[in-house]
C-alpha cells in the first residue's frame, strides 16, 4: 500500500474546433452532464490532495458553469501542446507525490484504471497508459526497443511509415513523480513538425536517463476514447447508456430494451421495476419497488412510490408521487407537485405546485395549480383553478372528499369545504361551504322554430 499523495491535472483547454459549436468541448453534456465532469468524478474518486483543470478556449465560461471549489483552474493563453499546458498547472501543485494528468475529453476513463497507473508511478516510475487498436490513424504511437521496452512515442504526423504501423498507441494519460515530471518537461523543446511541447517527449527522456517505464492497460476497450466531434459524442453517449442499461439490469430492473432507455442523472431502483422503452431519466429519480414505467415518459428529479404506474406519454419534474397510484397516460406533473398514496391524475391533467391527499382523483382534462387537495376527492373532467389574476398566484383548498363536477371553474383565492359538492359548469368565485352543493343557477330555455343558419 502506497504513501505517496496524488494530484491530478486535467488538460481541458481545447477549442474543440470539430464540434462546431460555440460552447466550449468538455461543456458539451454526455449523459446529461458536462463532459468535464465525468473526468472530475473519476479523479475525485482517488482523493487527491490537489486538482487542477487547464483551461484556454472559453476558460470562463467552464470554470463558472461548473462551480467546483475543489479545482485549482488553470489558464493557458497560447496552445503550445500538451507539454506546456502540464507545465503551467505545475505551479499550483504541491512538490510532492505523483502527478496524474487526464484529459476532458476523455470522459470514460475507469478509477480502477487510474488507480494502476497510480500505482506504479508510486513505485518510482513514469507510468503511460496504452492500448492496441486495430486502426492507429491519428495516435501517438508506442516504440519499443529490440528487448521490448518502451523506447518512446512518436506522433502520427512525425512518425515514419513503418512507426506508424504499430498498433500499441499511447492515450495520452501518464502519471509520474512530481519531481521528475518537472524536471522532463523543462528539457523538452518544440522541435517537431506541430511546433508544440509535446508531453510524450518526457518518455524519450526517462529512457534516457535509464528511469523505469511502467505500461498500463485499461480495464475496457471503450474506455479510452476521446471526443472531437459531434459524431464521437453521440457514438459515447450510447456506450455511457448500454453501461448503465446493463447496471440495472444486474441490479434486477425489467428493460424493455436496453438499446432505448435514457438516463441523464441518477437512477435508483427498487425490486421489480419494470421500464418500457424510450423513457427519459434526469437528475435524481428514485422508484420504489414494483413501480412501472410506460413507453416514452420522463421523469426529471422525481421519487415514485411502491406499487405505482406511470403510464405512457407523461411527464414528471421536481415532484413527489406516493405509493399505489396511477399517473397518465399522458399527464404532466409539474415543480412542486405532492401526490399521496392510490392518487389518480389521468390523460391530459396537469398539476403544478400542488398536493393531492390519499385517493383523490383527476383522471380526465384537468389543470390543478397551486392547490391544496384534501384526501378521497373527485376533479371532474375540465375542472381549472384559476390561479393566476395577471399579477400573482393564488392558492386554491379543497377540503376531504369534495366532489367536483366537470367543467367548473375554481377562482382563487378560494376555499372549498370538506364533503362539499361542486356542480357541473360552476364558476366558484368565492368560497364554498362544507357539505353543501354550491352550483351557478341557470335557466335553460328552447326556442321553438329556431333555424340555424346555412351557408349561401
């Protein structure tokens, strides 16, 4: 078991110049999170006792949209290589232990694979991450001596025809003593086709003062593959998703099919859940066990309790369901929203900023927002509150088992007493008593001979 502390540099000041976009690279989401911060994650997962993040293009815009206290951020003005950027994040480490530098747009890398190669730069040795890839074309290339050893690495445009037919490639990452990392790169130049400080030429030099070169492999053959275009984005996202499809699969949750589920945050399952497909999960969403998921639903910070259905075409966000209910098909459940235990919110309701207690109902074309609903109540099909007068929100209460009719109108403010019964068609502009019937009374006439009008 090793002593030696770890700091980690993340070299994230690319333009990104394939992706043709405005936003910065390692800013493009994969997952549903940035792709910087899935690099983050993987190194905060060895503690290190320092983490530095070089940034250039749009350096701003990346330290300030991601708030990470723990990041000693890093500008470098002029793209001089990979070399250069490592030696102006050197300042801000420690003079001690290993030094660990990833990439940004390399968001796969597994801990476990970092922590070999912590390892055994912890042993003494520069230690390179390397992989053998059927086709090599734009990689650095690992050169061995006749007795095998690592000699060094070559890039592609300085490389020879026959160097660039290896197929062990160098993935950039490497740890090493922080003493001897600095001591590399103040001895390397920019001599080379690029006119950049390339960090591999630190391998060329610890050959040459005899140091030991320790070679890594990492733990998936994906997990080393970087982003520079929109396609190899895409081409991650769904190696990220077939990974966490498989996780719950292991984990005993029923996927329609794996190919075509989304989650963009954290997901976290109870026994038996079940999941159709195309469903979207972002944020923290929890479901409870034997909850089921229809076709084609999203779910955006959302807890689901035990035993209840969220049927297809619908959409939850910041909002709490209970146990045993039944959402959908295609209902919306906006920020704000508390759903007891047996609730019922059917096709095309909404609720927003609302609570719904034990075993009311809102199965058909309904609006509820900002409401309080009492437990065992009934919304009639086209029931609104009417909670906004131009200016502000107003609440609506409806007390225990109100029975609303369809088509009424609740103005708020209003209050709606226990065991009331609101008729169909009624506009409740002010509050109703309990246990009574408040309906708008109205004549109905007919008028005999009427002709409707036909078209000339």
């Amino acid at each position: 078991m090793t002593t030696q502390s770890l700091q980690v540099v993340i070299l994230a000041a690319g333009q990104g110049k394939r992706m043709h976009s405005r936003l910065p690279k390692v800013l493009h989401p994969l997952a549903g999170r940035p792709m910087l911060l899935h690099v983050l994650d993987s190194a905060r997962r060895l503690a290190p006792t320092r983490l530095a993040v070089v940034i250039g293009h749009g350096g701003e815009a990346v330290a300030s949209r991601l708030e990470a206290p723990d990041v000693a951020w890093v500008v470098q003005d002029r793209q001089l290589g990979t070399g250069h950027a490592v030696m102006q994040a050197l300042p801000r480490l420690e003079e001690k232990g290993v030094v660990l530098v990833l990439y940004g747009d390399v968001p796969r890398i597994a801990t476990g694979t970092l922590r070999s190669l912590f390892d055994a730069a912890a042993e003494n040795q520069l230690a390179l991450l390397t992989q053998e890839v059927d086709d090599p074309k734009g990689y650095g290339r690992i050169v061995r001596d006749p007795s095998g050893r690592v000699a060094r690495i070559v890039e592609e445009r300085d490389a020879t025809e026959a160097e660039r037919a290896i197929r062990e490639v160098n993935t950039g990452i490497v740890a090493a003593p922080f003493a001897r990392l600095k001591a590399w790169l103040a001895g390397i130049t920019d001599d080379n086709v690029q006119g950049e400080y390339y960090l591999t030429d630190i391998v060329a030099a610890a050959v040459a003062e005899d140091y030991p070169v320790a070679v890594r492999r990492p733990q998936t053959p994906t997990e080393c593959l970087g982003v520079n275009s929109k396609r190899e984005l895409a081409r991650l996202e769904r190696l990220v998703q077939m990974d966490r499809a498989q996780a719950l699969l292991d984990a005993g949750v029923t996927l329609a099919d794996p190919a075509r589920i989304d989650v963009r945050g954290e997901l976290a399952c109870g026994r038996d859940v079940s999941i159709d497909v195309n469903c979207i999960f972002e944020g923290r969403v929890a479901l409870g066990e034997g909850v089921s998921i229809g076709a084609n639903c999203i779910l955006r910070d959302v807890t689901v309790g035990a035993g209840t259905e969220i049927r297809p075409f619908s959409l939850l966000e910041e909002a709490a369901v209970g146990e045993n209910a039944r959402i959908g098909p295609y209902a919306r459940i906006r920020p704000g929203t508390e759903l007891g235990d047996e609730v019922h919110v059917g096709n095309f309701v909404e609720v927003k900023a609302s609570t719904f207690g034990r075993a009311s109902k809102a199965n058909h074309l309904a609006y509820v927002g900002d409401a309080t609903v009492g437990r065992d109540v009934n919304v009639g099909a086209g029931t609104i509150t009417c909670n906004y007068d131009g200016a502000s929100k107003h609440r609506t209460v409806i007390g225990d088992d109100v029975h609303i009719g369809s088509d009424v109108q609740l103005v708020a403010p209003v209050t709606i007493g226990s065991g009331a019964t609101i008729a169909a068609g009624t506009t409740v502009f002010r509050d109703a008593p309990a246990g009574e019937l408040t309906l708008n009374e109205k004549t109905q006439v007919t008028k005999p001979g009427w002709k409707r009008p036909r078209k000339k």
